[in-house]
C-alpha cells in the first residue's frame, strides 16, 4: 500500500510519521503527477487558503479532484475543509464530499483543546475501542452532511467531527497529533475496501 500525503504546507510530516510506524509506505506529494502511483491520499491539517492557493498554483487543484472521484482521500481539518462543497466563503475547494463546513468553528489558536471521542466505525474485531484522544487546533466544525455522507463522530453537544461519504473521509480534529493510530488504520481498510 502506497498512501500519499499532500506537502504543500501543515502538519505533513506527522502523517508520514505515523503511516511509517504501521509499516506503510507513505510518500510526500507536491506535484499532480506524483498522485499516479498512490493508493490513497491525506490532505492534513494547515491552513487551508494557503494550501487551495498553493494547490491552484502547482496546478494541483483539478488533479486532486479527479483523484478523489475514484481514490480514497482523507482530510484532517484544513484538508476537511478542501474536501467540502460549501464553507461561506470563496477560497479553492475540491468539492467532493457533500458537507457544509465552517472555518475556525471554536475559537483561535489558544483555544485549543483535546476531547475524547466515541467512534463506533474505530473498532476492530477483538480489539477493545476506547474512546479517541481528539486534538482540536483552530478547528473547523462540520455543520451539515447530505447525499451519502454519514456521520461518523460527534461531540457530545451534537457538533459533528468526523464524516465519511464512501471512499471519503473528513476529521475536524488531528488524529496524527496523538499517539492513536486508530483513525489511520481505519483508513487503510477504506482503501482495502473494507466497510
């Protein structure tokens, strides 16, 4: 399995990091031809104007979005927010998952915070599914899901964090940010083709 990771700026590295610990070969993607060998991609965390006007400019934008109508892509926070169709206002999206997201949804940077969340789709047969150590830095929250998109975790106040549309997935929070790799395991099964 060859899983990508879109290094055009953010919190790359960490991604690499952990797909490499669970013996995966994970490769930094910069340009639209390095897309052609991949299994899977993750667009991390960052700051998604600047990863959109960098994608537009590295002539990115439209090969990421043919990649994603047919390859897994996972988006974590600033990658969440280039996977939604609408985020009220203009910046460049890929527009393939069909969520409503808005930018920056708890606060500024000091207002970051960690919570743990229940994620039933985590567990593993035979394994024990702890509630998941969320890391929230400068969040999105997703407002709305439509079409085939289901939720996939929540806070306890309703806020939805995590949503997967078929072969898309969508995190507000950092899961490459814990010592957690279950996020990361559950998106190699997605790639697998497995439920």
């Amino acid at each position: 399995m060859r899983i990508g990771v879109l290094a055009l700026q953010g919190d790359f590295i960490e991604h690499i990091h952990m797909l490499s610990g669970m013996g995966v070969e994970a490769v930094e993607i910069r340009l639209p031809d390095e897309l052609d060998r991949l299994d899977g991609l993750i667009m991390p965390g960052g700051e998604s104007t600047t990863i959109g006007k960098l994608a537009v400019a590295y002539g990115l934008l439209d090969a990421l979005r043919k990649f994603g109508q047919s390859k897994p892509i996972w988006g974590t926070c600033a990658g969440a927010i280039l996977l939604a169709r609408e985020i009220h206002r203009p910046q460049p999206l890929l527009g393939l998952m069909d969520i409503v997201i808005a930018r920056n949804a708890f606060g500024r940077q000091v207002d970051s915070f960690i919570t743990p969340l229940d994620v039933p789709a985590l567990a593993s047969p035979g394994e024990e599914n702890p509630p998941f150590p969320a890391v929230f830095i400068r969040a999105p929250i997703i407002e709305s899901v439509s079409g085939d998109a289901k939720v996939l975790a929540s806070l306890p106040d309703g806020r939805i964090v995590a949503v997967r549309q078929e072969h898309l997935l969508a995190t507000s929070f950092h899961p490459e940010l814990t010592g957690d790799n279950r996020f990361h395991r559950y998106f190699t099964r997605m790639i697998n083709g497995n439920p």
